[in-house]
C-alpha cells in the first residue's frame, strides 16, 4: 500500500495508468478509512477520507478524495490522504459488509509496500454511499485470487466461454415414443 503515490491525468480526476493496466470499474461517493497499529498513540496511524472515488483495475486498488486539488498527489505531508494505493498481491482477508443499516463496506487487511509510507499491516475499509459496493467488491476479488493463485496479472476480466455441446452435427433427437412400462393412463 502507498499513500499520497498516485498521479493524475493532466486536468482529469483519474489515475494514470501502470504499464499493462486496464481500469476495471470506478465508484464515487465511497469513505476511506485506514487503520494500522495497535490503538496506542505513537504506535497506530489513522486516516480518513469523507468522500472519494474508488477504483478497481487489474493490478490495484486507488482511492482519490475529491477534495485533491493538485495535478499529482505525491505531496508527502503526514496525515494527509491525497490517494491511497494496493497492489492486489498485497491484499488479504477481503469481505464485503452490508449491515442492517447503513452503507455497504469492502474491508481487507493492507500489507505495506516499500517506500509506501504506511508501516505494517493497516485495515482498509471502503464505505460506499451512494451504492456500487458490491460490483467493485466482486472485481477487487476475483483480481486478488487470480494474482495469488497465478502469480500473473491478468490483461482484463475474463468472462467464462459459452457452452458448446459435444463435437458433432446435431444432438440425438429425443425418442417419440414412451419407454416400456411408461403407458400414458387416461
């Protein structure tokens, strides 16, 4: 995880794509808390953000506040959320919370990139205000699991190939008639 590491498309509110990476899915109105230490001042660091845009891509996860105001967010002023950014190989134990009441969340544990700014392990949760959790919590998965299961970045999502039934012209036809023992009594 990095923060405050994105940079921006001149004069766009979007992110400047990795080599290789396609966007997947974006969502605004979302909430960005982070959470890392054991609670202790000195020993913990937590961030928030009232109001963003997230997005899912093929190799990471961004936030960006909507109050960033600058071209790039790579200001290193701590305490600050100008973006916040995770490779999917460094996310763990993901879940998408839908309470009773209240926005739907995506939660995972952030494990910390060199240079990211961020020491050990963080709890990341994303609340979505104005809906969209679901279709971005479903993405950020099926991502995740197939860099740690393939140790690749996949191009784009796949979809599964549709069913084609076994070689040949035709399927068998089915008989006209009732087997033996199945008489029709009327």
């Amino acid at each position: 995880m990095a923060l405050n590491a994105v940079m921006l498309e001149q004069g766009t509110r979007h992110p400047v794509p990795l080599p290789n990476e396609n966007f997947l899915y974006h969502c605004s109105g979302v909430k960005f808390e982070l959470k890392s230490g054991d609670g202790y001042p000195g020993d913990s660091l937590s961030l928030a953000s009232p109001s963003g845009t997230a997005f899912v891509s093929n190799q990471r996860i961004i936030f960006l506040p909507s109050t960033t105001t600058h071209a790039t967010s790579t200001t290193n002023q701590p305490h600050t959320v100008n973006s916040y950014t995770i490779p999917h190989a460094n996310i763990r134990d993901q879940k998408f919370v839908q309470p009773l009441f209240g926005a739907n969340r995506f939660e995972a544990i952030a494990v910390p990139v060199a240079n990211g700014h961020v020491e050990g392990r963080a709890m990341l949760v994303l609340t979505f205000k104005e809906g969209g959790g679901f279709d971005f919590a479903t993405i950020a998965r099926k991502m995740s699991e197939r860099i740690q299961e393939t140790g690749e970045v996949p191009a784009h999502e796949e979809e599964l190939p549709g069913y084609e039934g076994p070689p040949g012209d035709s399927l068998p036809a089915y008989p006209d008639e009732a087997p033996p023992g199945y008489e029709q009594h009327r």
